[in-house]
C-alpha cells in the first residue's frame, strides 16, 4: 500500500488530537507516515505510533523550525519527493494551508482544503467540503498521483492502530529564500484553562444576546468542558477577545456539539460553525434564523436556561 504522509501537529512535541485524527484518516487511504517537524519528537513518538504512524519523519533542524512556514513546505516536498504517498495530510490551519499552497506548486499535486470527511473510493481519496457558508456539499477527488488534503479539526474519530513509529532522520536541504523571514519571538498565549476553540468537541458561543455578561456562557461551558466562542457583534462590542469569534472572519469551528446561546445565526457567523456535528442554539426570538440550522433549539431567555442547564449537567456529574 502506498505512503500516506500526515504533517504532526504540535506543540513542542506534544501532540494535538488533529494529529490522531489525521492518522485515522491516513489509514483509510494507505500505510500511514508521520512527518515530525521540531524538537522533542521523543515525547511525540509514542503517541503517533500508538495512532497508526509505521514511520516518522523527523526534522529537527532549527533552520526549519526556527522559521515560518516556507521552510516546512521544503522539507515536507523533499519527503513527498522520496516516499511518493498517495496523499499528504495537513491539518486545515492558516499555517496548515499556507504550507500546503506551497507544497502543491512544488511537487504539482492536487490540494483540496478544509475537508470535513475523507473516504477511500475506487482506491483514490473522495473528500467532502462544506462551502459557500454551508449552503454546499462537495465532493472532489484530485487528478493527480498525489493528493495533498487539509482536513478541519474533528472531521474523523480518534482509534489506537499500534504501529512500529520507525524514527527516520531527514536532512533537508532548503533554499535560501525559504529562510528570508524568521521567527525573532514567540510567545504562548495565556492559557484560559478552556480546551484550544478550533479544537474543542464541544464549543458554547454567546452572542448580542449576553448583553456583555459571558459568564452564564462560561458556565456552561466549563459544566461541559467546552470551549467558548463569540459572534462578531460580541467581539466588536468588547465583549470577548477576537481571538474567540467564530465565522466567515474568524474562526472555522467543526465540533461534536455547538451551543450558540443570544446568537441571531447572521450568515457570516453560520460559515464558522456549519459543519458542527449537532448544533444547539438557545434564542428568546423564535423567528430567529439560527433556528433553521439547529438540531435542538430552545425559546427562552439565555440567563434563564443556560443556568438551569448547568446545574442539571453539574448534578448528573455528582
Ligand atoms: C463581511 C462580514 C463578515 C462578518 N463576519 C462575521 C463572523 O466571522 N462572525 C460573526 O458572528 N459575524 C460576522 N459578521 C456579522 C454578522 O453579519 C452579524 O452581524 C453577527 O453575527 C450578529 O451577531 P449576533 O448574532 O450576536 O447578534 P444579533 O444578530 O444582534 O443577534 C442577537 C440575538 O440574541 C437574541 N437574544 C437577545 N437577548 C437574548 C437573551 N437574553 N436570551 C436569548 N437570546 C437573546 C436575539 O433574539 C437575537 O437573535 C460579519 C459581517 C460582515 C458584513
């Protein structure tokens, strides 16, 4: 079976669940290889053989790592170059797709971005993209021998596939533009103690509705271990960092469960959380749009019910 290359997303070694994920989908379509750009693939390596990686390319060369993303488009073409895989898996973020832009022009492969779904069909990969906010399923499948595919965030389940995880050391030979900018500082950002929100299985947004006053959203959302979003008119307002906004301007969110509490479900914020595998939207106006979208919708008073859903969920927890 043919090579299927998935780009370990990392932080530092430690390995994010959209790696599992990929790895899951990797095994649908051939043998899956992991590409390991960093240091610290001693902590990683356990984790991406236990999810199905028989091999690991790693890359520790700080030219690579100490750079944006032109360096690891390079690295991941010199690999593509040897291993000829039937596809390379990249996780859909804005670092993700930039390195697959470039690595498409460089080894001329097919690239399909934010996939929700990826299947094996007639031996070759079929993916399933929501576009146009939503208001679209597409199927495509590339021409080209090699498929480069940027999947979101949950769009396969995570299975243990013991495999050998065969470290594999790569010297890669970059060119000097590649180089041209490099990263001067880095910083992490505080943490809220919340699950990452492009991540998260389950996301709790406010809207206009919480007039400013997050907090019963921030209690659901903990009662639940869920991350927390906003709409544009939330952030606009200051009411939550623009960090947190989910839709067509900022962030694409596909999680198990999304909760939109005081949230109208304008357009723009429906391209962001479309592809959310059951949606819940908590509105005191039962005309408002969201509720064409929702699997579950409740007409009430958002510091009424999502109180009262949390001290359900809380007491079910003991
Ligand atoms: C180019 C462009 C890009 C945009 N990008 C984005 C984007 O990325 N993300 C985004 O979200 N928007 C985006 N917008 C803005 C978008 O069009 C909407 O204006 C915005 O989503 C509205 O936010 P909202 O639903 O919170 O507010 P509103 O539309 O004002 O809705 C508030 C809702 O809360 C309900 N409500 C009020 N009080 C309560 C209560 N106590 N309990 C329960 N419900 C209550 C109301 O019934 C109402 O339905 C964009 C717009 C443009 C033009």
């Amino acid at each position: 079976m043919a090579e299927v290359l998935v780009l370990v997303d990392h932080d530092n070694g430690e390995v994010r669940k959209t790696s599992a994920e990929m790895l899951n989908i990797a095994r649908r379509l051939g043998t899956p290889s992991a590409v390991f750009i960093g240091s610290n693939v001693q902590e990683a390596a356990d984790v991406l053989a236990r999810y199905g990686a028989e091999k690991i390319y790693v890359v520790a060369d700080p030219a690579v790592t100490g750079a944006l993303v032109a360096p690891q488009a390079e690295a991941l073409a010199q690999i593509a170059g040897q291993a000829n895989p039937a596809a390379v898996i990249i996780a859909s973020s804005s670092a993700g797709k930039e390195i697959a832009g470039r690595l498409a022009v460089k080894i001329n492969a097919g690239l399909i971005t934010d996939a929700v779904d990826v299947q094996a069909v007639d031996g070759a990969a079929q993916t399933t993209q929501s576009v146009f906010a939503g208001s679209y399923t597409v199927q495509a499948s590339a021409t080209t021998p090699t498929t480069i595919i940027t999947v979101k965030p949950n769009s396969a389940g995570i299975e243990m596939a013991q495999a050998a995880g065969t470290q594999v050391p790569v010297d890669v030979t970059l060119s000097d533009v590649a180089t041209a900018a490099k990263i001067t500082k880095s910083e992490p950002r505080q943490s809220t103690g919340r699950p990452e929100l492009t991540e998260a299985p389950i996301v709790v947004s406010g809207g206009r509705g919480t007039g400013g006053d997050f907090s019963p959203v921030e209690a659901f959302a903990d009662s639940l271990g869920a991350a927390v979003g906003a709409s544009r008119a939330a952030v606009d307002a200051g009411w939550y960092p623009h960090t947190s906004q989910v839709g067509q301007t900022g962030k694409q969110v596909s999680p198990q469960l999304y909760v939109a509490a005081g949230i109208s479900g304008a357009i723009q914020h429906r391209a962001g959380m479309q592809t959310s595998k059951t949606i819940i939207a908590v509105n005191k106006d039962e005309e408002a749009p969201i509720f064409e979208l929702v699997d579950f919708g409740v007409v009430g008073d958002l510091f009424q019910v999502l109180p009262q859903a949390t001290e359900a969920i809380q007491a079910r927890r003991g």
